[in-house]
C-alpha cells in the first residue's frame, strides 16, 4: 500500500515546489496536485513506499 504524505503552502507554486521536492528526495508519486478547496492555502499530496526501519530500533 504505501505511505501518504502531504504538502501545505501558502502559494499554488510554493506547494508545487514542495510536492516536486518530496518526490524527488522520497521517489514518491503525485497523488493529488495543488488545491486550495480544503481550508487555508494550498495543500497536494504524493504516495510511496514506506520508509525502512531497519536498524532504527532493534526492538521494532
């Protein structure tokens, strides 16, 4: 399934920037690009695959 991250800016182009870097730095895909329908400034949201933890905490 995956992990959902989410991106809020106060610009449609600050949260495109950042929704852009996120996939960049988590090889994440765009799931829902830049809106400003859920409250307050902008919002956009990518899918991928979870973080590894290995090594993190050994009692995990």
């Amino acid at each position: 399934m995956g992990v959902s991250y989410m991106v809020r800016g106060q610009t449609r182009h600050e949260c495109q920037a950042a929704l852009e870097r996120l996939c960049r730095l988590l090889n994440a895909v765009p799931t829902n690009p830049p809106s400003d329908i859920i409250g307050p400034g902008w919002v956009a949201r990518a899918r991928g695959d979870a973080p590894s933890t290995t090594g993190e905490n050994p009692q995990d």
